[in-house]
C-alpha cells in the first residue's frame, strides 16, 4: 500500500556528497527499483547502494526508483541509473545515480525530528511510569484544585472587569473574609501530604525524576505568586533575599490576576512564612528583655543578615527605651540593597517612636565572609562589643563547619552578658517540602540537638535552644 504523499523531490543540483547509512538503519527504508524490493544499503542526495540476493537488471539502463518506508509510506520517487553493478556468490549488488532529482534533505530532516520526538515522547511515558501511583495521584490531585480554581476564579474576574473600582476592591476585601483562607488551607494541607515524599529526593536520580514531574505538572500554577517565582529565579543568586522577606511580612494578594493573587496569598502564609512573621515578635521580645536588664544605659544590638530589619519597626510598635537608655542598632547584611531597606524601616519606626534623640541606627555592608576570613573592617566592627547579637534567616544556609566558627566569633563579640540569638528552620517545617519541590529552595534544617551543636566548642557560656510556636523555627540562645 502507497501513501499518497510522495516527497516533492528536487532536481539535480549537485555532485554526490554524504551518505546516510545512519539514516537508513533508525528509519528501516527499503527501496524499489522498476518494481522488485531491494535492501537499500546506502543513500545520499544523488543515489543509492542497493543490494539483493539475485535481480535481472542491466548497468547503464534507466528505472523507476523509489524509497520505501517500514510501513511502506513512498517517501521519494525517481528515475535512477545502473551506474555500477556487483555478482557475488550470494550477493548482488549495484549502485544508482538519480537522474532528474535529488534527495530531498528537509524531508530527512523532519523525520528526524520527529524520530526525536517519538523518543523523548517514549523518554517521558518512561520517567512517569518510574513514578509511584500515590505520588502521581498526589501530584494529579493538586493540579485538578488548581485547574479547578483557576476555572472559577477567572470566570469570576472577568465578571468583575467591566465593573467600578469600588466594586473590584471588593472582591479583594471579600477573599480576605473567606476565599483566602480556603485556598490557602487546601493547598498546605497538600503541602503537608507532600513531606511524606521528601526521602525520595534524597537520591539525586530518582530525584530528578520527581521534580520534573512535579514541576511539568504545577509549576505553571504555583509560579504564578510572585513570591514563589522569585524564589524560583533567585535574581540575588538565592532564594529568601530581603525582597521575599518583605514579601512574606507584606502578607498581601499580590500578583497580576486574581488567580496569581490568590497562589501569592498562600505561598506567604505556608507554615514557614507566618514563622517569619512570628519570629519578628520573638525578636522583639528578645531585644525588649535584653534592654530591660542590660546593666549599661549605653545598649548595642546587632542583627547579623539583618535583610529588611522589620523587627525593629515591631519593637518600637510594642516597647519602650528606658528614659535614660542610649540604644546602638547596627544592621549587617551582605547585600547594599537589603541595607538600604533595613536602614529605611529601623528609622522610621525610632521616628515613629519619637526616641531619635536615644536611638542611632548603623548599617553595615559587611558578609559573612569577611567575619570569618577576619577582614580588619568586620574585626573592627565586632570589637566594638555588644549586649545582644541576632541572626534569623542566615544560618539555614551555612553548613556546619562555617556555622559552628561564625558562632564562635559572634559570641567573641559579646559584652560581658551578652546574648547571641540564632535562628533556624526545623526539620519538621511541612513547607520544606514545597520549597523543595516546588522551587528548588533547599535549606540546611536543624533539630534543638543540631543547633546546640553549633556552641559545642564554646566555654563559658550557657547554651540552650527553644522552638516557635509551630515548631517550626527553632532558636539557639548563648548567653555569655
Ligand atoms: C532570609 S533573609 C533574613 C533577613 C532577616 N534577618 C529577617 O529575618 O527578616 C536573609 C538575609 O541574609 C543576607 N545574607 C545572606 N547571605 C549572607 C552572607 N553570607 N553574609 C551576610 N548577609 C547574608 C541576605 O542579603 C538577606 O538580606
């Protein structure tokens, strides 16, 4: 049976160039020559080897050539001449010239492609059935609340585009009574179902498998937060930079639709994220001890990857100085940016506060790096002494070598009395898993025993650790 379509063949053009012996054995072709099948040996542009175990064919005569498919598709057709011709014992074999047309290669070429297809097609079916059921299931489960979602909630939006404004912040006003809640409870209640899979990431080639399943399937919705996606693209080279920090304490619906709008108001309200939010209170709380007992009325407290220094503006909202206090804050971060916003929002809450004339805020460009590498700057900046020193969001990527020696010349830098706070993610964060998963936000977590293993080395001081409400960030305390 011969397909309909035949190759618009090309005419002759040019001399003999490559043969596509290649070719030949992926696609399985055979030839036909003045209507016999042949074994079709090689192939180029102009001609062709063809071979059989007998044939009646004369050299120098002209035939009806035509290249076969394995389904026996004509893929080309033509006139060929018996330039050479070949009798073995059990072979026979003789070569072609095309004598009004060539190859056509586009043709070669599109069936490579879609050779490639078929095979990345297979490559894909391979890597799903590799999949366990329940995670499949857990993972198709997701992607129907989305498609679900999605569906009602842009209908919705666009019953709502041709209305007032007043009308549109309405909706907003709306979810934030209910809709909010109910998404964002059902997707951390996936989230939560998803940690049960997180050993399987722990293999690097079973884990790719899962990821790009996962992500094949749903990134396309939860990158739809701008939260999400910027952890995603990490622009700052990783996830968790100051402007995710604001992000998570903006904790609004932002996002170009309602949809987009929606999945951001979840992403920042994940177990981890309102533990951001906590942790600023816990920080407050803590500074406002620390003041409260220092024995100096002249207090300096440090904030280690101080990223937008929120917790200040929560301190100043909640406490008071002592009359007679002076406070030094000094604000370090790596990143000019991160300091600029920090510098920003620790002064307008003194302003707030109308403390300016007790509170100085500092700010300095100073990494991690050069504390340990003891850059005369960072060795200046710490020997100034201080009653507290905190870090929240940092150590979750230090390993532990670099941990356990930041700690040891954090607590150097402590007056006598002093407190260095650490905070850390714990490992039973249920939004571990979505960060893994989802976009590749991979954090060193921590147990109590694992962070009070960071002051091992240390003498002279008390140690302890305790964790937040939801047991989700836990806190090493050094007390000098
Ligand atoms: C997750 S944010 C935490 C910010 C803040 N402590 C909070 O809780 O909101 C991390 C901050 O650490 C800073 N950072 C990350 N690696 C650092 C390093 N090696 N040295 C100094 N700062 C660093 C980043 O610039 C960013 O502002």
């Amino acid at each position: 049976m011969h397909d309909a379509t035949v190759a618009q063949a090309e005419p002759i053009e040019q001399i003999r160039s490559e043969r596509f012996n290649n070719f030949i054995d992926s696609y399985a072709l055979t030839a036909e020559l003045n209507g016999q099948p042949y074994a079709l040996e090689n192939l180029s542009d102009t001609g062709a080897k063809l071979t059989s175990v007998s044939g009646s064919i004369v050299k120098g005569n002209v035939y009806p050539f035509k290249v076969l498919s394995s389904e026996n598709h004509v893929l080309f057709e033509c006139q060929a001449e018996i330039v050479w011709l070949n009798e073995s014992c059990d072979t026979y074999s003789f070569g072609i010239d095309f004598t009004d047309h060539i190859l056509p290669r586009e043709l070669l070429n599109s069936l490579d492609r879609l050779m490639l297809t078929e095979y990345e097609i297979e490559k894909e079916l391979n890597a799903f059935d590799s999949i366990p059921e329940d995670f499949r299931l857990l993972v198709f489960e997701i992607e129907n609340f989305f498609i679900h979602l999605k569906k009602h909630v842009d209908e919705l939006e666009e019953n709502y585009e041709t209305r007032n404004e007043e009308s549109k912040a309405s909706l907003l006003d709306a979810m934030e009574v209910r809709f909010g809640n109910y998404v964002s409870d059902k997707l951390n209640h996936f989230g939560r179902r998803l940690y049960d899979y997180l050993d399987h990431l722990k293999d690097k080639q079973k884990a790719e498998r899962y990821l790009n399943f996962f992500r094949n399937e749903l990134n396309e919705f939860y990158l739809q937060s701008p939260y999400a996606k910027r952890a995603m693209e990490k622009p700052l080279g990783y996830a968790g930079d100051y402007e995710m920090m604001n992000q998570v304490y903006r904790n609004g619906y932002e996002g170009k639709n309602l949809f987009a709008k929606l999945i951001h108001r979840y992403t920042v309200n994940e177990a981890a994220a309102i533990s951001v939010r906590e942790r600023k209170a816990y920080l407050a709380q803590k500074i406002n001890a620390c003041i409260q007992e220092c024995q100096s009325k002249v207090i300096s407290i440090a904030s280690v990857a101080c990223g937008p220094a929120q917790e200040w503006g929560e301190f100043f909202n909640t406490y008071t100085l002592p009359e007679d206090a002076q406070l030094e804050i000094v604000l370090i971060d790596q990143d000019k940016e991160a300091l600029l916003e920090a510098r920003r929002n620790a002064s307008s809450a003194v302003r707030a506060s109308g403390m300016t004339k007790q509170v100085k805020v500092r700010c300095e460009p100073v990494a991690v790096k050069d504390i340990l590498e003891r850059n005369p700057e960072a060795l200046a900046l710490l020997s100034s002494g201080f009653d507290m020193v905190y870090s929240a969001g940092l150590y979750d990527y230090l390993p532990g070598p670099i941990a356990k020696s930041l700690t040891k010349i954090l607590t150097k830098a402590l007056k006598p009395s002093g407190q260095l706070i650490i905070g850390n993610f714990h490992p039973s964060s249920s939004t571990r898993a979505i960060c893994e998963f989802s976009v590749d936000w991979r954090l060193i977590y921590r147990t109590e025993e694992e962070v009070v293993e960071l002051g091992s080395e240390l003498e002279g001081f008390e140690i302890e650790s305790e964790v937040d409400s939801q047991s989700i960030v836990v806190y090493l305390l050094i007390q000098n």
